[in-house]
C-alpha cells in the first residue's frame, strides 16, 4: 500500500502459512538483509525462530529462503534454500516443535506438497547439467519424484515426467505435479507449460502415483484452466473458457466431463486473480473455498460453501480495506486475511465463517505513524472503449 512505503514498519511479516494448530510466517526486521522463517502454535503461542538465516550465511556468501512447505498438521516444514541469489534451491526439512533438521536434503529443488499423512514428500527436481549446457536446459526435464522422510534420498521413487506415464505426456519445459489429496478417494495430477496460466488436469486412484498408470484427462489447454482443488468426490476448476474474467465449476470426480461440469460462480465483473490474472485463485478451508477476486481493482474474497448448488457470498470487510493475501488450510475453518488500505498499513484479520465476522490479530505490529489524519479518495474516469 501507499502508507506501507510512505513509512516501513518495524517489523515485517509476510508469506504466513496455516498447518493444523500452526501458523508459520516470515519475518523481517527494520534494516535486516532478509526475511527468516518463524513458527508458532496458534496466535496466542510464543513465536520461535526455526530458519535464521543470519546463520546460514557467511561474510559474502548469503543463503535465501526462497519458498517453505509445511505438512498439513505443521509438523515438518520443508525450505528451499538457495546460495547466493542463484534460486538453485536444496530443499531441508526441519521440525516444527524443535527446529531439528532432518538429515534428507533434496538437490535440485524447485516446489512439493506433503502427503496428508505428512510421512511423504512429493517434489519436483530440476535436470542435472552436464559440463557446459546451457542454464537453461535445467528447466527441460523436471521429473516429479516421493521421499518417504526418514529415508535415504537414493531410494527415492519417479512419480511422473517426461516419458513416464503412458496417460500423462510431459513434453520439454514442462512442469508435472501429482498428489494424493486429503480426504479425497483420487489423486490430482496437472502438467503446466511454463510460464503459461492453462494447464492440464488429470484425475486418477492414488496407486497411478507408483504404478504411472490409470490417469484420466479431465482438462487441456484449450480448456484455459488455472486453478484446481479436490475436495472428496467434487473436482473444482477456475476456468476461463469463454469467460473473460474467469468462473468456477465443480464436476464429479467419479465422471469428470467438463462439458457437464455445474458453474458454481458463473463469469461476471469479478476478475479471478490472486496476482497474476487467474492464478491462486483457490484458497480451500475446511468449511469452504475462498476464493481470490478483483472489483474494480480492489482485492475482496468470495466464499464458497462445498457441495453442489452451493451459493458463493462476499466476505464482508472493514470499510476502505482490501484484500492483499487469503491464507487457508484444508483442515482448519475459516481464513486468515491480509488487509490493508491506502492509508492503513493493515493487519492479519481472522474471518469466523459462523457469525460471518473479521477480527484483527496484531499478527503484523503496528508502526508509529498515525494514519487518522491521512485521506484518500477514489475517482473514477471512463474509458474510450
């Protein structure tokens, strides 16, 4: 926001993550060089330190968190570390409760997700270079693979990439993902072609994760999907065929036929968008989907009850606040949001679906500037077209 720079605060935090009972966050001091990663067990728990960087680091050769992962009941957390700005990240695996590092450490790391029983880690590795390839081919076959924690990394097994299931084709440059699903019957698999918003989407019994076979393709391309969440029987889908700012549809898992699916939030004047146009769209809680959306450039939230026939409801905000960032767990009600204003640094509010309120944590510290006697106004101009 504009009060954000106008004056930075004392402390920062950003990238927060709901784990079962845990909250995990980064969090930046005034004059710090980066970011470490902090954990604690719900607000009221004492906030620990488990990434310092400061540590990691020597005099001219800094490490950066560039992304953390933490099991769906927050006890592990995996972090992609990277040396020197190179973003060729080794993924290390710590304990939440104790800050312990696990001796498995995953080269080549690019992103993952637990298994719901949180005793796997599906992870999709980067190729190997060869002498004097260009950097470049180490984008050209990511190979996705499951580590069971606790195990030799050598042991590790393929769970898709190119040439690897006859269901799923990977071509060059693209990125395969495949996960078992909590309290889902089915496994998810997407394949996403770089840089490009659309992906495919593939449905099949968890055992296609070791036997590479039995995966049905619900979506392609054309179908121009970009955010995707199972939720038992009932696959979700952002898509935004024929839909300049996108809609949601949910088809049974059982019979995924897109040609049949029920739209949940038909197209409108929302725009679908975590950040980039449809993308990280789909925020699933245990009561519902929130979903990410813009009115009129404002960031809002658009909560959606499981289920067919469900009814999509605005979550209601602070007068003049918006929404920055929607963070949610499958297993825990409701949803933590980041809001803030032009002239309102804001905070972590927490939305309780049951008397439909928000309530600001103190989860971001107060700076000491008084914003009461800032004002901003909002004008409107219409357009040529």
């Amino acid at each position: 926001t504009l009060f954000r720079s106008m004056n930075a605060p004392d402390v920062t935090i950003t990238d927060v993550q709901l784990a079962g009972d845990y909250i995990f966050y980064r969090k930046r001091l005034r004059g710090q060089d980066q970011a470490d990663l902090c954990v604690r067990k719900g607000l009221a728990g004492s906030e620990r330190l488990l990434v310092d960087l400061s540590k990691l680091s020597t005099p001219g050769h800094h490490i950066s968190l560039d992304n953390y992962t933490p099991s769906d009941d927050g006890k592990y957390v995996v972090a992609g570390l990277s040396a020197g700005g190179s973003e060729l990240k080794t993924a290390h695996i710590y304990e939440a409760d104790t800050g312990r590092e696990l001796p498995d450490q995953l080269e080549r790391y690019e992103d993952g997700n637990f298994s719901p029983d949180g005793k796997t880690y599906y992870y999709l590795q980067l190729q190997k270079l060869a002498p004097n390839e260009p950097a470049i081919d180490k984008y050209r076959h990511p190979t996705e693979y499951s580590h069971v924690l606790g195990t030799p990394v050598s042991e590790d097994k393929v769970v898709l990439g190119e040439n690897v299931s006859p269901d799923v084709p990977v071509a060059d440059y693209q990125f395969p993902f495949a996960i078992p699903f909590p309290e889902s019957r089915y496994a998810l698999a997407l394949v996403v072609p770089g840089v490009d918003a659309f992906r495919d989407v593939y449905l099949g019994d968890p055992g296609a994760l070791t036997t590479h076979q039995g995966w049905h393709r619900v979506a392609v391309r054309k179908d121009k999907v970009t955010d995707v969440w199972l939720h038992g029987n009932d696959l979700y889908l952002v898509s935004f065929d024929g839909a300049m700012n996108g809609k949601l549809l949910r088809v049974d898992a059982a019979h995924p036929d897109l040609a049949h699916a029920e739209v949940i939030v038909p197209p409108s004047d929302l725009v679908f968008s975590g950040g980039f146009i449809g993308s990280d769209v789909i925020h699933a809680a245990q009561d519902a989907l929130y979903l990410r959306v813009l009115q009129k450039g404002y960031g809002e939230v658009l909560r959606v009850p499981y289920g067919a026939g469900a009814k999509a409801r605005m979550v209601s905000l602070p007068a003049g606040e918006q929404v920055y960032s929607a963070i949610t767990a499958h297993n825990v009600p409701g949803a933590l949001l980041d809001l803030n204003s032009w002239t309102d640094p804001g905070d972590f509010y927490r939305y309780d679906a049951t008397s439909r309120t928000v309530t600001a944590t103190g989860l971001q510290p107060r700076n000491s500037v008084d914003p009461t006697n800032l004002v901003s106004e909002e004008v409107e101009a219409k357009a040529a077209d």
